[in-house]
C-alpha cells in the first residue's frame, strides 16, 4: 500500500544474520548526519551540506482529501555540523510543522532529526 513503483514489490527487505553491538563515543564537536534533516535553530559553527527538497505525502486515511504535503528543504544525508561545544544527544534538528493548508490535518508533523556520528573535529 502506498505510492511509487516499487512500494508493493517487497524492495528495502533484508534479513540480519549477525549482531554486534559497538559504543559510539559521542564527546565530539563535529558530526556526519545519517539522513535528512532540519538545522533551523540550532546552533552550530559551521555546516556543510547539500539541499534537499522532501516532497512528503500524507497516508492512509489523509491522503483522500489531498495526499501532498508542502515541500520541506532541509540539509542532506551526509552533512558535516561542527559545534563550539559537544551536544548532549546521538541526534540533532527539529520537528516541523505546518505541512498542509488542510485545516483537519494541521496536527501533522515531519520529523526533522537525524542521528549522527561523531567524525575528526575540523580544527584537528
């Protein structure tokens, strides 16, 4: 259920055959983000990303009405952040809101956070 070519054909399964669990020390001031994601209000020394631009759908019993949610730009997978100070979470952005002009969907909201790990401090 749901759209695009490949959303009923099973694409994206995968089967884990082992497990090893590793420590990521986060006590760093530079990180790579592991997805999309929204820098508004943080705050940061420098950023280094490309754009990207999420054109969201809503699902199930939302997307009758209009299944489009306005486009969010955000910073891209992959994006460097080096902060003055270390943060105190595995993850940085924000939620956001305000997707639709849909008065019944105005609750909606897109989770603009991504987990990040720690990468060589710039000023090394």
């Amino acid at each position: 259920m749901g759209y695009g070519k490949d959303s009923s054909i099973g694409k994206g399964r995968f089967d884990i055959e082992a497990w090893n669990e590793i420590h990521i020390d986060h006590n760093a001031k530079t990180f790579m983000t592991l997805s999309p994601f929204s820098p508004e209000g943080l705050n940061y020394q420098r950023l280094y990303y490309e754009p990207f631009t999420r054109f969201g759908k809503f699902g199930g019993s939302r997307a009758y009405k209009n299944a489009f949610k306005k486009p969010l730009l955000l910073a891209d997978t992959a994006s460097v952040i080096a902060f003055q100070t270390a943060p105190t979470e595995p993850y940085i952005g924000k939620a956001l809101n305000k997707l639709t002009d849909i008065l019944e969907y105005e609750d909606t909201v897109h989770q603009g956070y991504s987990i990040v790990i720690p990468i060589k401090d710039l000023d090394e």
